[in-house]
C-alpha cells in the first residue's frame, strides 16, 4: 500500500464519521456568553477575599496590638495583599476569558501564552511574594518585641529562640518552595517554547 | 449593539454551516471523552461567535474558524492540569518512533471505529502545533492553507504533511500487508 492509497482511505474513514455537531441559538449564545462573565466575575471576586480575609486579620491586629512594630508590620501586610489583589485585577492570574483568539496564526497565539503563563511564573517573587516580606518581616519582629518584654521571670529565652526560630524557617521555606515549584513549571514552559521555535524557525 | 449581533449571528450561522462536523472531529481530536469534548466544543462555539464581531474579512471565513477554533482548543490544553502533566510529542519524535504502535496491526480485520480510536489515541499525543496539522490535514486543507491558519510556511507544512503521511502509512496499514514503501 502507499503511503497516499493509505492516507486517502483514513482522510475518507476520517470524513465519515458522524460527530454530534451542535448548533446554538442566538438566545443559547448570549446565555453562555453572560455565564462566562459570570465566571470571570466569582473568579475575580475569589480572588480579592483573599486579600480582604488578610486585610481583615492584620486590621484587627492594628487595633489590638499597641506597638510601633506590630502596627506597622500589619499596615505593610495589608498593602502586600491590596498590591497583589491590584496585580491580579491588572493581569489576571488565570485566563478565562482568553482574547485575540482570530487574529493570530496557531503558532503566534501558542507561543504568547506560553511566554505569559511563563512570565507570570518568574515573576510571582517580585509580585506575590516580596509584597508580603516586609510586613510580615516587621510583624514577627514586634511579635519578638512584645514576649521580650515580659518581666525576665516570666522568661525562657531558649522556648523564645526556637519559637522565633521556627517561626522564621517556616515562613522563608513556604517562600522558598512557592518559588523554587514556580522556577520549576517555567523551565517547563520554557522548554516548550525552545521546542516550538526550534521547529518553526528551523525551515521558515 | 445589535447591529453588531446580528453581524455575529450570521456569520455563526454560516460557520456552522460550513464547518460544523470539522469543528466536532476537530474538539475530539484534542479531548476524546465525550463530557470534556461537548465541554471543549461549546467553548470553541461561543469564541467563534465572540469573534465575529470583529470579523473584517482579511481572511476567508474557513481560515477564521479554524484559527479561533484551535486556538481556543490550544488555550483548553494550557489551562489543563491533566493535560499538562501529559508528555506531548512532536511527529519528528512520532516518527523516530517506528513501528511501536504497528505491532497491533497485525490482525486482518481492524474494526473502523477501532482504527478512528487509535488515530485520536495518535492525535493526542502530539503536542498543539502538530496535533493542527494533522487535524487540518485530515479535514483535506492542502499546505498552504494549513500554513495560513497555523503561521508556519507552506514549506514547512508539506513536510510536515509528508511526514503525517508517512507514520500514518506505517501504523495504519493493513494486516499482513507490511511492505514499506
């Protein structure tokens, strides 16, 4: 058989198939259009309780908690979460609602959302990491602060240190593992675009 | 607007038309299990719809249509954690593979709809690029047009075709007829 008599007869079993074609009416459409908007709205609104749940916690805190630390420290964790909550408004983490679908080739649109889905990866430091580090860094300072303060009685300095300590660890791991799984799926991503390029610039 | 609706309506309207079955084969092509196609294929229906309202005729309606319609099911696969975590392959790599997947072939009547199953279980492993070839491919668009629609020259595509061709030759022949050619 060649490699055309072959092809010919699955092009033809290809064709026959009978799929369930759908069609959908006017009414159907514009449904489905507003459900869509709907979806990107709850998303969004998912989104932004995250930062009010957190604003809502370090706002408490400004109030029950008197010193100059522990105050500042909240206020700056508020403004991380309102900066990332602003950034996600702006960006968008996830596209949902996916645009310019027609006026670019398969190709181009593949390697734009490749290279975004990768930017928005390398980039969750600077924007949904270090916006958190300065508050939180000043919050467990004041935490220090205030048990340091308790009469030297009250005191053992060995229980303080490890629960600063661990304290400390545990914050810098979770930065750190967000950051080294984010490293990790980029380099993926990455990998996928070298491919892409390598086949689409090899013979163009 | 309604001028604007209606303009999307009949475009639609025409699309299905004229490509309807095309966009079914193509929304199993890249999910097979049929919640997640019917899913895939109503989310390429309404992007076609949302796009025409902005249709300028710079291209032809079928060039259109297939572009939003892959480029959509491309953006499903990027937002899938199942397909995600799945390797995807180019036809180069399909190729160098041989005849992994013929070993089967040897039985003398393979079922049709057995042969479509493997050659959806073949589309799917090829990563998006290559997996719009082979569906344009099969949908009978010659290179140029797959060039069109895709991005890359009409070159590359008749290789690209030709390799089609080839892997689909070797892993869909029929039994007992195993002469390479």
């Amino acid at each position: 058989m060649t490699n055309n008599n072959s092809s010919d007869e699955l092009l033809n079993l290809w064709k026959s198939q009978k799929p369930q074609s759908i069609s959908l009416s006017a009414k159907e459409l514009r449904d489905a259009s507003s459900k869509l908007e709907r979806r990107v709205y709850w998303r969004n609104i998912r989104e932004y309780m995250g930062a009010a749940i957190v604003a809502i916690a370090f706002g408490f805190y400004m109030v029950k908690f008197q010193t100059v630390l522990l105050r500042l420290g909240s206020g700056l964790t508020i403004a991380g979460a309102l900066f990332v909550a602003f950034h996600l408004f702006r960006k968008g983490s996830t596209a949902v609602m996916t645009t310019d679908l027609e006026s670019k080739s398969c190709v181009e649109f593949y390697r734009t959302e490749l290279v975004r889905q990768r930017d928005l990866l390398l980039s969750v430091w600077k924007w949904y990491l270090m916006p958190f580090v300065p508050g939180l860094g000043l919050f467990l300072l004041g935490m220090l602060q205030m048990v340091l303060r308790q009469p030297a009685s009250h005191l053992h300095y060995g229980m303080v240190a490890l629960w600063f300590g661990a304290t400390f660890a545990m914050c810098a791991a979770t930065f750190a593992l967000v950051e080294w799984l984010n490293r990790r799926a980029a380099k993926e991503i990455q990998k996928k675009i070298d491919t892409l390029d390598q086949h689409t610039q090899a013979i163009d | 607007m309604p001028g604007t609706q209606n303009k999307s309506d009949d475009l639609y309207n025409e699309a299905v038309a004229a490509h309807g079955p095309a966009l079914s084969r193509l929304a199993r092509g890249y999910e097979f299990d049929p919640e997640d196609c019917r899913d895939l294929l109503q989310e390429i229906h309404l992007a076609m719809w949302r796009s025409f309202a902005g249709f300028d005729g710079r291209c032809s309606l079928r060039t259109w249509v297939y572009r939003v319609a892959h480029n959509t099911a491309a953006s499903h696969i990027l937002r899938s954690r199942r397909m995600k975590s799945k390797t995807m392959i180019s036809l180069e790599e399909l190729e160098e593979q041989g005849g992994i997947a013929a070993k089967d072939d040897t039985s003398h009547s393979i079922e049709q709809s057995e042969v479509l199953e493997r050659l959806f279980a073949l589309i799917q492993c090829l990563n998006p690029l290559d997996r719009q070839v082979i569906l344009l491919y099969l949908e009978g668009m010659d290179a140029a047009s797959i060039g069109e629609v895709t991005g890359i020259s009409s070159g590359y595509a008749a290789t690209k075709i030709h390799r089609v061709k080839a892997i689909l030759a070797e892993r869909f022949r029929k039994g007992g007829n195993h002469d390479k050619q």
